[in-house]
C-alpha cells in the first residue's frame, strides 16, 4: 500500500473528536463556448491525458452533429495548459461536417469513426502499439464492440479479428492498466441497453475474459436509477470511479427510460474490482437550470497537474438526457448543446479526517513500513499543529525515539509533510516493524497518509495486505 486514502474505518484504530469531512470539486469554467451551428456540440465520451509522445496535453472530444453530419466523429486538440484549451475550428461550408475540422480521428482507409474513448498505452506491457480505443463500427452489420490502435493518436486501425464485447454498448468504455493484476480493464455494460457497470478484462486484446458486472444501483438508490457509466481512474496503487447515476424519468413507459438526468458521483477501490460508492450524492452535481450542465454532467477524466491539483473534466449539456430531440421539435437550435466542462480540487481533497473541536486524536491500525519516507496531506490554522507519535504494532506503547514530545510539530497547509522527531528523520529504523501511527490534532485535518507499508491483520508477520 503506498498510500491511505478515504481513511475507511477498517483502518483506523482509534478516532476521538475527529470526524470525516467530505469535500467536491470547484466548477472552474466551461472549456469551449463557440459551435459549429449545426451540431449539438462538443463532449460526449471525452478523453484527456498528457501524451508523452507529443509533449502536450490532448483531449478527444466527439462531434454530435445531427444535421450537418449522419456519424458521430471525434477531434483531437492540444494544449500546453490543462486550464485552457483551443477552440475547434471548422469550416462551416464543408460536407460531411467532418471534413472541415482539423485533427479528426480516422479509421484505416482514411474515413471517420466514433472512438469511445482514447487512451495512450505509455508504461503498460502494450506500449509499443501507441494508442488504444474502443469503438462499436456503425459499419458493421454485428453488434460487436472492437479495439483500434495507433502509433500517432490520430490514425487508427480497428482490429475487427478480435471484439472485445458482443454488444454495442455505448458507453464509456475506457481501458485502464491493472497493475496490481497485470491485466486491461475495460469498462462497460453487461448488455447496450442495460445501464450497469461490468468489465472485461484481457492480457493482450487478443484473448478476453468474460463480462463480470462490478457495480449496480442497489436499495439505497433513488427507484428507477441506473449507472449510465463508470470512468476508471488509476491513482498512487487505487482506482478511482466516478459514476455516472442516470434518475430517469419513471413516468415514461418503454422498457429503457431515456429521459433523465445524470449526475457524476465518486466510488473507489483497493484492487480495481471491489468498489465502494461513498456518500450517494452527486460529487459534482448538475448546474441551475438554463445553465450549462444544468440538465447532465458526466466527469470522464481528472488530471494531476504538475502542481498537484486534480482537474476535472467532464461533458455538461443545458437539458436532460436525449432531450435535444424535444428542442428541436420546437423549431429551436441546439447547436451548444453539449460542451465539455472544468472543475478543479486539491490533491487526494475527497475526504479529511478533520477535528469537530479544539483537540482531537487518530490512530492506524498496525501497519509494517517498507519504507522510511512518511508524508502526510494536512490541514491546520495558523497557530495549530498536527503531532505524529509511533507506537509498537503489539503493545500500542509509544517506541523511544518517536514520542510525541520528541515529534516536531507540522502547521500550516502540506501536501507533502515530512514528520520529523528530535533525533530521527524518517521511519528508516522501523522498516519491516510492526506499528501504528498516533496523530495529535489540534484544529486540523488529515487528507492522505503516504507511506510504504502493508496492513497487519493477521496472527503474525506474514498475515499482511
């Protein structure tokens, strides 16, 4: 484990005063405002990452254009800043509507296609192959979803040899590296119209596993609701998942609702298949209505800057789900429809445990270092202070050397805050020793424990998570 984060219960052995604060991202901005006048906008399965190979941040954004187009296609942009993003530009006179934007992403023989979501494949077994994305042909005649692959992110070659899903699931279907299970994860739907989150899982793209659903709308859940989508996220040796919960409209009578509203709310997981939703509310919720976002607000993709802060970016739409086929019934435009959106929050911001008081006291359970490099993500006033005192793994007793009267105290706002004692830098002398860590907190909180370690949970050393 190289990082505690959401600070869950199962790994805390004493908490006084303490309580788990919750926080959300900040809407920053919508990223794009100018349209093509004959499109719904810009949004939709969104991606967006550093790409290594050009330097720059990309970001994959699809094209709904329902009058100006008769496909769905996808365009590139680039930018040297994850805040500010250029503004597509196109010719409006071009037939089909793709032809007049630049960077748009292409199928072998040179025709656009509706890539899912993109993914460079850099620091997976795969990566000499570039760029992956998922797709469902709207030429085929089957009902299969494929992989396509590229060595520039821009020219693509869908390997129809090899599906991936015998359905044509439109859904974010991004491809996350399992480390800790060396294998591919993508995300999908059990079935296209059955809105719940299933992977499936592949060594090479050459030989996969079967579905296996993962998360669905349980007996705390609104009646009706679905998880439209999940965008998987690694993060340190986690994964973060931000559902997409769909409340559609229960008055309506076919068999798949498709009037509704999504939200984005926020689940995470310790193995990349056993997840755990947190307070079953939107982590960002729609905007008023009118807004942009005000109808749905799907996250796909948070990006660490290289000044520790997580973005957000999302697709925000100014109605409900599928209701730009009600505007445009009434004769008015819908150009703008979608637009993708930015939110920002500080580095692991999900939770804190914060002091409800002056004082306040936590404890880990025992825990055995494999490193001496602690770091903590705290919180305090001014004039207040966090202490860490170490304490044996067996007896709770506090180890010589690493008391709370040796520890240095730490004040202020820290991403990165190194616990020093009098005599003692780190936790060098106590790798592979079993312990607890004490913290003493005075009007503070406590975002993320950093450190090297494996959970002691069984009758002796070896019995580690």
């Amino acid at each position: 484990m190289q990082s505690i984060l959401f600070l869950d219960n199962w790994l805390i052995d004493r908490a006084d005063c303490v309580d788990r604060q919750w926080y959300k991202p900040k809407f920053v901005k919508q990223l794009i405002e100018d349209f093509h006048p004959e499109t719904l906008g810009y949004g939709g399965y969104l991606s967006a990452f550093y790409d290594d190979k050009l330097g720059k941040y990309v970001m994959y954004l699809a094209v709904y254009p329902p009058e100006a187009d008769p496909g769905t296609f996808v365009l590139r942009l680039q930018s040297d800043d994850p805040y500010n993003w250029p503004t597509p530009t196109y010719d409006v006179n071009a037939t089909p509507a793709w032809k007049g934007f630049s960077d748009v992403v292409v199928k072998q023989g040179g025709d656009r296609f509706w890539p899912l979501v993109t993914r460079s494949l850099k620091g997976t077994p795969l990566e000499d192959r570039g760029y992956i994305a998922t797709c469902i042909p709207s030429d085929r005649s089957d009902h299969n979803s494929y992989a396509a692959f590229s060595q520039d992110g821009i020219h693509f070659t869908i390997d129809y040899d090899n599906p991936w899903h015998h359905s044509r699931s439109d859904t974010w279907s991004g491809v996350t590296w399992n480390k800790n299970e060396k294998v591919f994860q993508i995300s999908t739907r059990p079935m296209n119209v059955d809105r719940r989150v299933s992977f499936v899982t592949t060594p090479d793209f050459n030989s996969f596993s079967g579905i296996r659903t993962v998360l669905q709308p349980d007996a705390q859940d609104r009646i009706g609701a679905e998880i439209y989508s999940m965008p998987v996220i690694p993060y340190d040796d986690m994964f973060i998942g931000l559902p997409h919960m769909f409340t559609p409209d229960t008055l309506e009578t076919r068999r798949y609702r498709m009037g509704g509203r999504t939200e984005t709310e926020l689940s995470y997981s310790y193995n990349g298949f056993n997840w755990y939703r947190t307070q079953r509310e939107p982590f960002i919720g729609i905007q008023d209505f009118g807004q942009q976002a005000g109808g749905q607000i799907s996250v796909q993709e948070m990006i660490r800057t290289n000044d520790n802060k997580l973005l957000f970016i999302g697709s925000g739409s100014w109605g409900e789900h599928y209701s730009y086929k009600d505007i445009q019934a009434m004769g008015r435009s819908t150009a703008g429809f979608f637009a993708p959106m930015l939110y920002e929050m500080r580095l692991d911001g999900f939770c804190s445990m914060k002091t409800w008081s002056r004082d306040g006291w936590l404890r880990t359970r025992t825990i055995i270092p494999k490193a001496g490099d602690l770091r903590l993500n705290v919180r305090t006033t001014a004039h207040t202070f966090i202490k860490v005192q170490v304490l044996d793994g067996e007896t709770a007793e506090p180890i010589p050397g690493y008391t709370l009267e040796e520890a240095e105290p730490i004040t202020g706002d820290h991403l990165f805050a190194r616990p020093q004692w009098k005599d003692h830098a780190d936790l060098s002398e106590l790798i592979d020793r079993p312990i607890r860590l004490e913290f003493q907190m005075r009007e503070a909180e406590i975002f993320a424990i950093r450190l090297e370690s494996q959970v002691y949970i069984g009758r002796n050393p070896a019995d580690t998570l």
